[in-house]
C-alpha cells in the first residue's frame, strides 16, 4: 500500500513540474494553446530559442527601440518591455534590423524578421496585414516647432508647411489637416532624425509626430532649438503593441500571457514610470484585448 501511494506522489509531483516548465506559454485567458497540447512551447518559440535569440524588426528610433550608439546596446520603451516578455519566455538575446517604420509589416510577412516592435499603434487596417499583442501603454500625437516660432495654437498652422513621417498615424493626421485646408504643405521624412532636422533647420514651420518621442528627443539634444506647441490637444492618440505573423499566434499567445502577467504584478507599470511616463500611459489587461481578426 505504501509503495503505491508513493508511487502516486511522485507522479503527482511530476504533473505539478510539468505545469511549471509551461511558465508563460498558456495564453491569457488560461486556456490550453495548440502548442501546450504537444511540446509545451509555440514551434515559433523553439525556432527562437534555437538561434539563441529573437530578430526584431525597428526603424531605430528613440526611446521605443533604438541602437545607443555609445553603448552598442538596443535601449528603449518597448525593448524594456521585451526583454522582460523574454527573460520570462526563456529568450536569451534580442537583435534588431532596421527597417523603414512604412516597411516593418512588409518585412516580417516577408519572414525577414520574427517580430515587429516599434512603438506601432495597433489599428484596424495593420489587423489586416499582421495578429498584433494586446496593447503595452498608450500614447498620442505632438507638434513640433522653432523655438521662436510665432505659431500659438493649432488654428495657426493654415497656410504652413508640415513635416511628418509616412507610415505612422501623425502622417495620416498630417494629410487630414491638408485636405480640410488647416495646413498649406505637407512634407514626407523617412525618420525621426530627418523630421526634426527639417524643422529644426526652417525646411519646415511644424512637424506632428509622436508625443513621447518628441518629448525624449527634446529633452535629449540641447542643440534642437525647438519646443512642443502648447496647449495642444491630441487627435491621434492610440495604443501601441507588438506584431507577428498570422501563423505565429501560439507564440503570440505566449507573449500575451507574460504581458498581462507583468500588468498585473506591477512590472509594466515601473517600466513606463522610468521612462518619465504616467499611469495614463497605463493601459489595463480587460482595457488591453486585442481582436485580431485571423
């Protein structure tokens, strides 16, 4: 009789090691993927973990996911929340290819990367192309101008030349305010270094871009003679997540698990703070769902 309860015991104690081995590979509504079923990780995680580290698509740009030159080391929002996403899904590197923000969905159906993180917000028409993360923070749109500017409010913009980068939803912003005539020009630049080197130089007399990347880069160049233009009231504020490929969505499962986990025990929230970000910045795991559509 003892032999067999022990026997017993030492099976139970198995099945208990065998759930913990799993750690954040269950999605986050508790249930079982296919993946769970079989080896207890996505293929796409094991693919990772093979190469011994994970390729993200970016287009560098600071303080969501960028190069550091002086250290040689990715840095950034988004990269701090992947790394902690990876320590937790047993990842042990993360190297970054830059790519053009307009191009990122395209290089990743493209198999070029295994992962889109680039401070992208998660909207009905990039649900087409890509299964997007539920929602990391949430953020909105700045305007940028000389310091000395004579522009006040938004309604002294008619008749000015705007610069934004194609892509993103401030370009999207940008072209409305073109065709209701409350802009005069609207100008493309590839990256975030050129935008504010545009208006920097008087190339043009606003750029509308991300709100925390202005902040950061304003904060950071003392050589910009720039500021935000203030009162200003965001129209194109969002919610910012990752993006896979279709096929991946076990392995999106299992990111989405780690990240509502790190929500819910605080993690997320030191993150933002130490990037000057408040709790409006916070965007709960209910408030956070994404519906992919595939």
């Amino acid at each position: 009789m003892k032999k067999r309860k022990t026997a017993k015991r030492i099976a139970a104690l198995a099945v208990m090691a065998a759930i913990a081995l799993t750690g954040c590979s269950q999605n986050a509504a508790g249930k079982s993927t296919a993946s769970e079923q079989g080896t207890g990780e996505s293929a796409m995680l094991k693919k990772i973990k093979e190469k011994g580290s994970i390729l993200i698509g970016s287009s560098n740009d600071a303080p969501f996911c960028y190069m550091d030159v002086e250290s040689g080391q990715l840095k950034g929002i988004d990269i701090e929340i992947l790394k902690e996403i990876c320590k937790r899904l047993g990842i042990g590197d993360i190297k970054m290819k830059e790519v053009d923000f307009s191009n990122l969905l395209v290089e990743l159906n493209n198999n070029n990367v295994d992962m889109v993180v680039d401070g992208m917000y998660v909207k009905d028409e990039r649900l087409q192309i890509a299964a997007f993360t539920d929602k990391w923070y949430q953020e909105g749109e700045a305007v940028v101008i000389p310091a000395d500017s004579a522009i006040k409010s938004k309604e002294d913009l008619k008749d000015k030349t705007i610069g934004a980068q194609p892509g993103t939803a401030f370009y999207e912003t940008a072209q409305k305010w073109l065709d209701e005539g409350k802009i005069g020009e609207l100008l493309a630049y590839d990256n975030q270094a050129t935008l504010m080197t545009a208006v920097n130089t008087g190339k043009v007399d606003a750029v509308v871009t991300d709100g925390i990347v202005a902040g950061f880069t304003l904060s950071a160049d003392s050589s910009l003679k720039l500021k935000l233009l203030a009162p200003y009231e965001a129209e194109a504020s969002g919610q910012i997540g990752a993006a896979v490929r279709f096929q991946d969505k076990d392995f999106l499962d299992e990111i989405n698990k780690c990240l509502n986990e790190m929500k819910e025990d605080g993690t997320l929230t030191k993150i933002l703070k130490s990037y000057g970000l408040t709790d409006d910045y916070f965007v709960g795991v209910e408030d956070g769902k994404t519906k992919n559509v595939k």
